[in-house]
C-alpha cells in the first residue's frame, strides 16, 4: 500500500517537473521586471523577517488567508508586475506589517521584498534590490550617556523602614516562591552584574541600580511595584503581606538598617520610603503633626501675645501620609527646628479649583502657597524670611521679607515645561548653601539666587492662603 502510493507521488512529481519545465520559459517572460533586481542572499534574510513579521497574516509560501492578501501568485502579479517595485517598497514600508506600520527599516523591507520576489518566481541577481528613500523603521533607542551607571556606593543608605523581623519573614518567603530561579546573595553583585537586564542577585548594590539616567529603584512602593508582577510563577501565589516582607528582604540584603516598625501593605506609606536619598530626614512623619507649630490667623501673631492659634484646628488635617490643608484662615505652619544650609523637597498639590473650566489657563491660578526660609519666627510682624513662592502663577520666585524684596532668577521656560496640572502632584525642592539658592521643579531646576545675606539658622514655615490644598513626603537634609 505504502509503497503504490510512494510510487504514484513519485510519478506525479515527475509529471509536475515536466509541466513545470514546460511552463518556465513563459512564467519568466511574464516576470522580465523582476528578474534578477534581487541578490539569493538577500532573499534568504528576507525569508527570516517574513517569518517573523509577517507570515501571521499573509500565511505560509504568501499564500494568503482570511486575514491578509497573497503575496505571490497570479493576483499579485497581476497587482504589482506593472508598477516600480520601488512603489511596492514605499507601501510595504509605510504600511505593513500591519499591527506595526513602519516597524520594519527599508533595508529589512528590501530584505522581504526580494524574498516575496523570490516566492513570484523571479530568478536571484547578482546584486540585492534597493531603492533610495528614508531608512525609517523605530528610531535606535538612544541611551544616554550614563546608561546602567551605579550610583556613587554610600555608606549611609537611608532610614530604618522595616524590621529585623520582617526580613526574616521575608526570607522564607522569597526561599520558597523566588530562590528557584533568584538569589539574594550581596557577594555576587559586581558593577558588571548590575549591567545585565536581569541581575544575577537582588543583594549587595542591586538597589543602587540606575537605567537612563533614572535610579530602578528609589522608593520602597518602586521596588513593591515590580514585585507585583513577581512570582512569575504565578503572581496570585504569595499574599501581599509576604510581598512587602521579601522587600524588607531585598532591603536588608542591600545594606540597608533595620529598625523598630515594619514596612506597612500601604502604597502611600511606601511612597515615602525613598532609598535614594542618603542623608534625608522625614520631618513629617505621616501620622501626626510632631515637629510642627502653627500660627493661623491673618495678620496675627501666635497666641498668647496674639490672635493666631497655635493648633491645627479644622485649618489642617493628616490623612493618608498626606497632610491636608483645608486653608480657609490665613497663617503659617513651620518646623520646630531652624536650618541655614539645607536641602528639602516634598510634594504639593492644590485641589482642582471648581470655578476653572478645562480651556482656563491654570497658570494664572492664583490660589496662594508659599515657603519661608530663614523664618525669623520669635520676632514681632511678618517673619523676616526669603520666600519661595508656591502660587502656581509666579511659582519658585522669590521675594526677601525684610530685605530688598524680589531677588533672584526664575527660568520661565522650564517652569512651564515642567509644571503639572492643577490637581496633580508636583515636586519641589529647596536647596540653600552658603548665600546661594537653588528651587527645582518636578526634579528641574527652575530659579535661583546667587547671592543673599540671610545668613543664619531659622524656621522654615509653609503658607496657608485660603485655597484647599495638600503636601505629602516632607524631608529634609541639613547640613
Ligand atoms: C496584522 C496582519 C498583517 C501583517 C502582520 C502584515 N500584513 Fe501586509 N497586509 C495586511 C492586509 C489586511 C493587507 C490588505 C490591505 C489593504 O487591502 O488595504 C495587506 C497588504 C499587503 C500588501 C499589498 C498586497 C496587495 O496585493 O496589494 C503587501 C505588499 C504587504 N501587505 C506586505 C506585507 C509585509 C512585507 C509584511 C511583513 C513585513 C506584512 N505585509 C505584514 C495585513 C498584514
Ligand atoms: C520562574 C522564575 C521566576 C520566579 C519564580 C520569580 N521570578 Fe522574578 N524574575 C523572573 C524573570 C524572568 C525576570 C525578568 C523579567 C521581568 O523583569 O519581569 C524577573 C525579574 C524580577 C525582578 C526585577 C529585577 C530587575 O531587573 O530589577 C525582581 C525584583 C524579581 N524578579 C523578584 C522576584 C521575587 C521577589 C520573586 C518571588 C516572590 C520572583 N521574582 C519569582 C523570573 C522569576
């Protein structure tokens, strides 16, 4: 049986290979543009794109199917042979493979042209087909210069966010759901390691990674945020209580100190749990008002000598890590200590004002926010300070209370460039040393004085001026 039919196949090739013969000579006639403008190589390289690119809608041998045309065969033919094959490039470039318009350069679509040439029955050249035009394709990802940097290695890493208890925790964890396929291990983390796309250990400098420019990791929620996606197993596989236990893991395996609390299942907690910024010091805790002081009542000075209350009353509340500021009474709140050189950064943002249409130019939103620096608080009248303005319309100004009054650079463009809507969360960041002052926005910076004599330690007082707003993630490095 087997072998009837080996030799019935046999003698129908034969016959086929005969026909075929026959039929050459008058297929090459029809195909006379198209004979030889390829090289075999090339077609062999485009044979691989098509594969990859777009055999999943023109099928296999460019037969076609429900989800795509022929690229071989008489209707083809018929389509293109009278065209430039210069125009079947231009199209195929621009418009194919099409889930990824353009996806291909012209010199891989060349490549997949002369395989589909190849396919019509047009003979291989000596030279591979091309036509000049844009190369195209997705631009080359640009990697900037300092592409998979380590930071500089610190000694200080940062506060105590989780527990010797936790890590311990977490180490069971990871050993059971990770350690198949990572490792923890400090003494396999080399600079060369840290280049990889998957380091070889999440211990040792694994934390200090930086990617375009960007560090990996700075908070405990980023590190939290990848593990999400984390057993790859199966991500539903551990609670998210062990979640955040295998990150006080990875904490404490990158040198990181270990103190009383544990790290919390709360994004918002975890937000503020910066792993990038050695030498900071949260100065508003998240839960309460420690540190703090108030002084609310327009034109007051703070209660007994005046009519300023000293409480937060219903003026500001904590909620979610986040201080709230309903700001209906004028007044300041300000730190219990005083700063000369200093760092501090946190986040702001003003409630979507209800009386602003989506077309309403925000900038001249003129809900007031500002930041004493050097604030002379014991003193009688408004505090002797620079002022930092918060308002967004002539935000990161600077206005010397007591002094020459407005002083300083402010680099509008930037400003504008950086700043996010009304209703978002933006970053701010005060830095003042040695006479000189430097605010960044969004991690851009943005004004600058070169030159001022506030030279003494004193409050830093955040403004309440009447319209809603909120500050989370104050923190502060002194020097
Ligand atoms: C997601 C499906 C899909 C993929 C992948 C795809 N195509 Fe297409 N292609 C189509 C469809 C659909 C058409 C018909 C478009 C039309 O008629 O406007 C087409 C048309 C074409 C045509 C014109 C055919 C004719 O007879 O006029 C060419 C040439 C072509 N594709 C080349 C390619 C090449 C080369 C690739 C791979 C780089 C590719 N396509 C990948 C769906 C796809
Ligand atoms: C079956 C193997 C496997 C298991 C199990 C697994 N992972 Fe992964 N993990 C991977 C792969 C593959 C990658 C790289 C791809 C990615 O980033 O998603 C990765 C990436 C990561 C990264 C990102 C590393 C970087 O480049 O910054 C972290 C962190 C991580 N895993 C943590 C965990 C933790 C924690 C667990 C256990 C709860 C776990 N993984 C379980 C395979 C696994």
């Amino acid at each position: 049986m087997q072998k009837k039919l080996f030799v019935s196949l046999s003698a129908t090739s034969v016959c086929l290979a005969v026909v075929c013969l026959v039929m050459t000579p008058v297929l090459r006639a029809q195909q006379a543009p198209w004979e030889g403008t390829y090289s075999a190589e090339q077609a062999k390289r485009g044979e691989a794109l098509y594969g990859g690119n777009c055999v999943a809608c023109h099928g296999r041998d460019l037969a076609g199917g429900d989800r795509a045309p022929a690229l071989a065969g008489a209707g083809f033919k018929g389509r293109w042979g009278g065209r430039p094959l210069a125009e079947l490039l231009d199209y195929s470039q621009a418009q194919m493979p099409l889930n990824a318009p353009g996806g291909l350069t012209r010199h891989q679509t060349a490549d997949v042209l002369a395989y589909m040439l190849s396919k019509n029955g047009a003979g291989a050249g000596a030279k591979a087909l091309w036509f000049d035009g844009p190369e195209g394709g997705w631009a080359p990802v640009k990697r900037s210069a300092d592409f998979m940097k380590v930071a500089t290695p610190s000694t200080k890493k940062g506060e105590a966010f989780y527990s010797e208890a936790q890590a311990t925790r977490g180490k069971q964890a990871f050993n059971r759901n990770c350690a198949y396929c990572h490792t923890v291990d400090p003494k396999t983390s080399t600079p060369a390691d840290l280049l990889q796309a998957l380091p070889s250990t999440f211990g040792g400098h694994f934390l200090e990674r930086v990617v375009d420019g960007k560090m990996v990791y700075p908070s405990v929620l980023m590190l939290y945020s990848k593990l999400l996606s984390m057993p790859a197993a199966n991500t539903r596989s551990i609670s998210e209580q062990q979640r955040v236990d295998i990150a006080a893991y990875i904490l404490q395996a990158n040198g990181y100190p270990s103190g009383k609390e544990e790290i919390p299942v709360d994004v918002n907690a975890m937000r503020i749990m910066s792993l990038n910024e050695p030498g900071f010091e949260r100065i508003f805790n998240g839960k309460d008002f420690s540190g703090w002081n108030f002084n609310l009542g327009a034109n007051c000075r703070e209660a007994p000598a005046g009519c300023g209350r000293t409480d937060p009353g219903d003026v500001l509340r904590v909620e979610n890590q986040t201080i709230v500021c309903e700001c209906h009474i004028h007044g300041i709140f300000y730190t219990d200590k005083k700063y000369k050189d200093f760092t501090i950064r946190f986040d702001f943002m003003f409630e979507k004002p209800f009386e602003f249409a989506p077309d309403d130019d925000e900038e001249l939103f003129s809900g007031g926010a500002g930041y004493l620096i050097f604030s002379d608080i014991g003193a009688p009248g408004y505090p002797k300070s620079i002022e930092v303005e918060g308002r967004y319309r002539d935000i990161a100004d600077y206005y010397a209370i007591g002094g020459p009054g407005k002083i300083g650079k402010v680099d509008l463009e930037a400003k504008r460039k950086v700043m996010r809507p009304l209703g978002q969360w933006n970053s701010f960041e005060i830095m003042a040393k040695g006479g000189q002052i430097v605010t960044s926005l969004n991690g851009v910076p943005v004004s600058k004085v070169d030159k001022h004599d506030y030279n003494y330690a004193g409050n830093i007082a955040f403004q309440t001026q009447g319209r809603k707003m909120a500050y989370r993630n104050i923190r502060i490095k002194a020097e």
